[in-house]
C-alpha cells in the first residue's frame, strides 16, 4: 500500500511541475533575451555606465539597429570589460575605452519592445582603433628678463633749428 502511494504521489507531482517548465518557453518573446553584438564605439553614453555603439553584426534581435548609434547599456557591475592587447587580455573600467575601437559585447535584453528596450552587456571585448595618446602638458614658459628703461638724461637733446 505505501508503495502504490509513494508512486502515486511521485506521478501526481510530475505532472503538475510539466506544465511550469512548458509555459516558460525557449526565449521567443522580446522579454529578457540574449544577444550577441560587434560595433564601433562611437562616444561614451549620457547616463554613467553606458556607450554608443554603432552596430556592424549581431544576433537577430539586432538586425533592426545595424549601423546606426544604439545606446548599448554596459553595467559596470555585472560587465567583464577586458582590452584585447599583443600580451592577451587585460580587465579594464569604462574610462579606459576609446572612440573608434572595435567592440564585442553580449548580455540580456530587458524590455518588449525592441526600440525602448534595454540592452545590458555582461560581458565586452575591446580591440582595435586608435588609442588617444596622453595630451602633452606644456610647460611653462620662463618669464622674460625685464629691460631696464632708458633714462631720459640719457636721450641725446632734441636739435632746435
């Protein structure tokens, strides 16, 4: 008999939980979708943490936005930023990316409407571009030796005529 029960109530728990697992689906709808993205970066974004990015190549979500500015979110907290160099990679902050560099990003999509969503990095690569060099510092320029001024006993005397 508790046997009969135990696979009784093994089935009907079963069967139950099936349902859960099929309504969640496969990521089909625009809620909380992967993506994949290659870009330049354009200049930094207007709100602390983010970037645009002109979009060269993605996955199909981006199709709409290939090459115009997308303002690509990059959370600072959950992005692994890393600058690809002759040495490999080196983790990096947002400070350290330049205009003109070639980026590779992926991360979730938040949002169902493609045009408002919001893009979230979770991980970048950098590469590429130009970096800006370090601005000169001028230096200062030595102030010049003051010339004494003539003295006017010195001035030969006007000629009367």
């Amino acid at each position: 008999m508790k046997r009969w029960l135990s696979v009784v109530l093994a089935a009907v728990l079963l069967l139950s939980a099936a349902p859960l697992a099929l309504a969640h689906g496969r990521g089909h709808g625009w809620g909380h979708q992967k993506f994949q993205l290659v870009g330049t970066i354009v200049s930094p974004g207007e709100d602390p943490g983010t970037l645009m990015v002109q979009v060269k190549a993605g996955t199909r979500t981006l199709r709409l936005f290939k090459r115009t500015d997308q303002l690509l979110k990059l959370d600072v907290s959950l992005a692994q930023l890393r600058i690809v160099t002759d040495e490999g990679c080196v983790p990096a902050t947002l400070d350290q990316l330049w205009p003109g560099a070639t980026i590779k990003a992926g991360g979730t999509i938040s949002g169902t409407d493609p045009l408002t969503a919001s893009y979230t990095a979770q991980r970048a690569k950098v590469k590429g571009g130009v970096e800006p060099a370090p601005e000169p510092v001028p230096e200062p320029e030595p102030a010049p030796d003051p010339q004494p001024s003539p003295d006017p006993s010195d001035a030969p005397a006007p000629e009367i005529l």
